[in-house]
C-alpha cells in the first residue's frame, strides 16, 4: 500500500534467528555478545548463505507475489556499504576485550545506489553484507545498516519491526507499551536496565538515525496485522514513537498513553 500511494520505501533485513538455526544444524555453536553475533569464518559462510542466498531472495519473491517491483541486494552491490572490520573492543561492562570476527563497521554509505532503484519505482530489499576494499566479505547488524542507510536517504521515517509490541517499561510485561519517547528517555531505560540484549543494537540505531537528521523512528511489532499502516498513517500508532525532543511533538501525537 504504501508503494501504490507513492511513498519510497527500502527495506533492510536481518537473519539472525535463521543463521542460529542453520548453525545447530550444521554444528557450530553461536555466540553473542550484546545483542551482537561474534562471526568466525564458519559463521560468516552462514551468514553469507542465509542473508543472501536465503532470505533477501525470498523476500523478494514474496513482493512479486505482491505485484511488488522489488529488487534484491546486499551492501557489497555497487560499493553500496563501505565497511572494514571491526577492531577488537572493550565492553563497556566487564571490561574484557571481545573480538567480534568478520564483523563490518560502516564508513559510508553511497545512497545513490538506492535512489537510482527509487527513481526506476523498484523498492530496494536490502541485505546487510558487506565487503572491504580488500574483498573481505564482512556481516553487518541490520539495524546498523538500516540506521546509516535513513540518514543517508534523508528518511522521513525510520521503522524497526520488532518481536515485541514496542520499547516497554518492563521487559517482561508486554501491556507496558511506552507509546512515545525521547532520546533522553532512552538513556534512562538503558541505564535503568530495562534496555538489554538484542535491544542494545536497536537503541544504538535508534539514536544514530536521531543525530543523523531523521525525525521520527517507529519499533513496532512484525507480528500485529496492518502495524506498519497504523503507525504510518495514525496519530494513536501501534508501537514506540522515538524522537528528539517530546517538545516537538504535536498535541494529537502526544497521547494520554504511557512515557518514561
């Protein structure tokens, strides 16, 4: 729908529940840390066979199914992402070093590869391999990739489609629905703990599509029918309205519904 009424969209995935099924099968053990997945050489053959051999293709089918005019690529296309591999780091808690592998952090990103898609009415369904100049094939957090991508694009919106309803107050009561938020706001429910594992990168991405000039991020829920068409097109939306400022709100977006 949102296609047929004109608006440009580009969708970047993940695979991560995918890959971690591939490596039971095959045997090899996943490690996470973060939120994030540490990639061996065995693990990126994963990665490289479930992102793009797998996923990016089906999904692809599935928008021609759609009448959709998708069209599949990863960051390796056209020098799309510019990524070289990460360093070993230190956690910020802990302390240790953790070497995450053959994982990419992102130096640029050349949108024109995109916009050329946008421009010929193909909706762009994006994979978040990479390469470095050396070849280097590199696997790159989706949210991260999506996040560089928005900014970018100078995206109006930013959405994330979550396993949960949106970003909650307690991680454990799904009825918790924060329904809009600011950056300051999301600091504290990090720092409270109520933001952890597998939601760090999404905060991470969140607040670099912030800084990064997009105005609006949405989390929303993959799994409630239409949530991407109620968020988009309603002020009452279905999951987590993140911005700057909650100042800059409008009356009819700042609902009588929860916020830290």
């Amino acid at each position: 729908i949102l296609h047929q009424v004109g608006i440009r969209v580009v969708v970047v995935h993940g695979g991560g529940p995918q890959s971690t099924r591939l490596s039971r099968r095959l045997g090899l053990a996943t490690q996470m840390v973060d939120g994030r997945r540490v990639t061996d050489a065995e693990t990126l053959e994963v990665s490289t066979m479930v992102l793009n051999g797998e996923i990016n293709t089906r999904v692809v089918a599935v928008c021609r199914a759609l009448g959709i005019p998708a069209i599949g690529i990863s960051g390796v296309d056209g020098g799309l992402i510019k990524a070289s591999k990460r360093p070993p780091v230190q956690r910020e808690s802990g302390g240790e070093t953790v070497d995450y592998g053959f994982v990419g952090d992102i130096h640029g990103i050349d949108a024109s590869i995109i916009v050329k898609q946008l421009d010929n009415d193909l909706v762009p369904i994006v994979s978040p391999l990479s390469a470095d100049d050396n070849g280097t094939l590199l696997n790159i957090n989706a949210d991260t990739v999506a996040a560089a991508i928005a900014c970018e694009l100078n995206a109006e919106k930013f959405l994330l489609a979550t396993g949960a309803p949106g970003i909650l107050e307690s991680l454990d009561d799904p009825r918790s629905l924060i329904s809009y938020v600011d950056r300051a706001g999301l600091r504290r429910l990090r720092d409270e703990g109520r933001i952890s594992g597998g939601m760090l990168p999404k905060l991470a991405a969140i607040e670099r599509a912030l800084s990064g000039g997009v105005p609006r991020v949405h989390v929303i829920s993959y799994a409630m029918p239409d949530s991407l068409l109620l968020e988009v097109f309603t002020n009452e939306g279905t999951g987590t309205l993140v911005v700057n400022d909650i100042e800059h709100l409008s009356p009819e977006e700042q609902t009588s519904e929860s916020r830290p």
